[in-house]
C-alpha cells in the first residue's frame, strides 16, 4: 500500500586544486582581482539579528570573474536556459552510471561562477547562536574530521516545464524538464562539527550559509537541518576538488533539500537564536498560488524537501526503431530508497514493473530499465517512483500548480516515435 505526497514540506565541471588554480586560470583573471565583502555585508532585513550588531565583514578573498559557466557545455551534452544554467541531458548519463560525472553534471548559478583564490579563502562562522565564532582557512579545513556520501542535488524547479507542457499553466522560471538533476560523492566536514567547534547554543534556531558570488546568495535552515549527519561543508565532488561551477573551494550540501540550501562559494555561516530570513525565504523559494497561503513573512510555504521523481532517459519526443527496445531511466527521493519503478506503456491504464538497476541509495536514487516490444507509431512511457517509505509519485490530476513552478513531482508521460525498421 502506498500513499501520495507530493509536497512535503519538511522542517527541519572540470576540478581545479588549489594548487593548480593560478596554472588552470589564465593569470589575467588575477591581475583583475575584487576584494570581497571589502564593505561589510549587510545581514537579511527581516532578521531580529539584523537590527543589532553589524555582521563581520567577508575576509579578504581574492575573487574574479569569468563567463557565467566556466566549464564547457556543448549541446550535445546541456540544454542551456540562459547563459547562466545548464540542464543535463539524461541519455548522457545513464552509460556512466549512478554517479554523475562533473563535466556532464547540471549548473544552476544566480550569476557569474566567481573564481576564487583558496589561499585567501576564509570562512566566518559567527553569530548570536554562538560562543565562540571563530575563522577557517582552507588549510585548516582539510584538515578537519571529514565524510562521503553518495547524495544527488536537484534544482528546485526541477520540471517546472510540466506545468505548461502537461497542465497548461504556465509557471515563471527556466523551463527544465527533468535534468537539474545529479548525483556525485561528496566529502566534506559535517557541518554539526564546524558548528560543535563554535560552540553552539541550547538557544540557536537557525543557520544561514553566505556565499561569495556576486549575487551574495543566503539562504537560512533550521539548526536541526543543520545539525544532520549527512549535511556538510563540502571540498570535494566524485574524489576530486570542487570543481568552479559547483563551488570551488567549498560548498554546502543539505541532502534532500532544494538545491538552492546548498549554498556554492561558502564564505560565512551565521547561526542565530533568533529566526533568520533571507530574499530565498521570503519572496524565491516559496509556494505561491491559490492552494498556498502566505506564511509571514514569507509569502507563502518555503520549499524545502524535494518531492519522489523519476524520469526516462531519452531526448523528449525521441525516435526508436520498431522491435524490441530497452527504455532506461533514473528515480529518486529525499526520503530514503527506491522501492520500485512502475511503467505504464498506455497512459496510466496499465502498469508493470521496470528493473533496479546496480546501486539503489538512499537520498542519491537509481537507475531503471525496461524491455518493450514496440510497433511503429506514436507512445509514451510514464514510470512511476515509490520510495522506501511508501511514498509516490502523484498523478497529474494531483499535481497542484505554483507560480513559480516548485516541486513538480506528479508522473511524466515521456512521447516518444517508434518507426519502422
């Protein structure tokens, strides 16, 4: 017996070393360096935090910038949306298995990839839910107690195409379908240990992470997100340094969430015993529609947890030969394991079940395929998600629309063209 819920909103790429960054970078990037944060930056106006002590500025980091993606893109590969953000191709990645290499991995930046120094790097870790702030180079970062874990990342709007293309009503934002999504090891320090080093205290209530783009991207999470064994100050993606696009030095990684929680480019971390809020939990990052009251001073429910997907991984309206077939695809969710995948052939009439493919993982997902005898015409494939505990994909008729286009998750029927031999 399973149960439907598709909006659960939970509480609580090329790698370049340090080393190598000033050979990997031409040296003109240098010579063309801004000193960040050299004002001070001004904490999120709707905080009680905000009307008391100013913040501490950014430390000095040697930062420039570049195009709005820094590795490349081919078509083959991406499908732009902008020149900031780069959908993957899903037929790219089954080949390569669960884990998505970083030059084939989707890109979902605010603004320009800022290239920054790790030499000058620091993080600032302050704040009024603390005893004792303290800085961090990257140096001392490394060496800190750290972990890997095998966890995928997801654009919030993830599939926000489906809300014109499927129900008809069009949603704002990049129209993705289903590849702002990827899955990679990630090593890093828990942020629980950066946070335990700080001294946090019985009263603090939330944590926001700072980054150090242009855009000046925060967004805060509840110190019990926070504190999650697999939420980390990451280093490291697939065994390698982070690459630039994917936030070089570090980033945070807050599994299940959005991907607008894992903060790229981390400078700062702020931990508050008093409520913080910031531009990507009030007015971005949040439910608005007729189904979704204002939540002051948030305009509506703020997108946490993702919601059950999967997807097949064929070009959208793609071309099969009649005959015998084997359709792939990927399904995830932020709440454990996949159970199992379940194909319709004909609409949702009947469903049969597809093959787990190789490693099924908590919180990163796992592959699927399915053999099909096909005759030539036009059909879709609709598969169907269930998570380990017990939780579905919708139906379309469930899906309930949002301005913004948030959390698709209801079942996709993938069109495709089977022709004659």
């Amino acid at each position: 017996m399973t149960r439907s819920d598709p909006f659960h909103l939970s509480t609580d790429n090329v790698a370049t070393s340090p080393s190598a960054l000033r050979t990997a970078i031409p040296r003109r990037l240098f010579l063309e360096t801004t000193i960040a944060g050299a004002a001070g930056i001004a904490l999120a106006g709707c905080s009680a935090e905000a009307a008391g002590p100013r913040a501490p500025s950014h430390a000095a980091v040697a930062v420039s910038r570049t195009g709005p993606i820094i590795k490349p893109t081919p078509e083959a590969d991406f499908i732009k949306h902008g020149e900031a953000n780069a959908e993957a191709r899903l037929e790219r990645l089954w080949e390569k298995g669960l884990i998505t290499p970083a030059s084939l991995f989707f890109v979902r930046n605010h603004g320009a990839t800022p290239v920054i120094d790790a030499k000058s790097w620091k993080l600032i870790v302050h704040g009024s839910g603390l005893d004792r702030p303290f800085e961090l180079t990257y140096g001392e970062l490394l060496k800190l107690p750290s972990k890997t874990v095998t966890r995928y990342l997801e654009c919030a709007g993830n599939g926000r195409a489906f809300f014109k293309d499927l129900l008809g009503k069009e949603a704002q934002g990049d129209p993705w379908r289903l590849g702002a999504f990827g899955v990679a090891e990630w090593t890093g320090v828990p942020l629980s240990e950066i946070l335990g080093r700080a001294g946090v205290k019985k009263s603090a209530v939330s944590v926001m992470p700072v980054g150090l783009d242009g855009s000046e991207i925060k967004r805060p999470m509840p110190i019990a997100k926070a504190m999650e064994e697999d939420t980390l100050l990451a280093y490291r993606m697939n065994g390698e340094d982070l690459p630039l696009d994917h936030g070089f030095p570090a980033r945070i990684l807050v599994p299940g969430w959005a991907g607008a929680a894992s903060i790229k480019w981390v400078g700062r971390i702020q931990v508050s015993d008093t409520p913080l809020y910031s531009k990507l939990t009030t007015t971005d990052y949040v439910l608005i529609g007729p189904d979704y009251p204002p939540e002051p001073p948030a305009d509506g429910p703020v997108v946490t947890t993702q919601t059950v997907k999967s997807a097949v991984a064929l070009p959208w309206g793609a071309k099969l030969r009649a005959g015998r077939n084997i359709v792939r695809g990927y399904a995830w969710s932020p709440n454990g394991a996949i159970a199992r995948v379940d194909v319709s052939l004909n609409g949702g009439k009947t469903w049969e079940p597809a093959e787990l493919v190789g490693p099924n993982l908590p919180r990163a997902g796992v592959r699927w395929e399915l053999s099909l005898e096909a005759r030539a015409g036009e059909m879709t494939i609709t598969p169907r998600a269930t998570d380990e505990a017990g939780i579905s994909q919708p139906e379309l008729s469930d899906q309930r629309w949002n301005k913004k286009g948030y959390l698709f998750g209801a079942v996709v029927s993938h069109p495709i063209s089977i022709v004659a031999g």
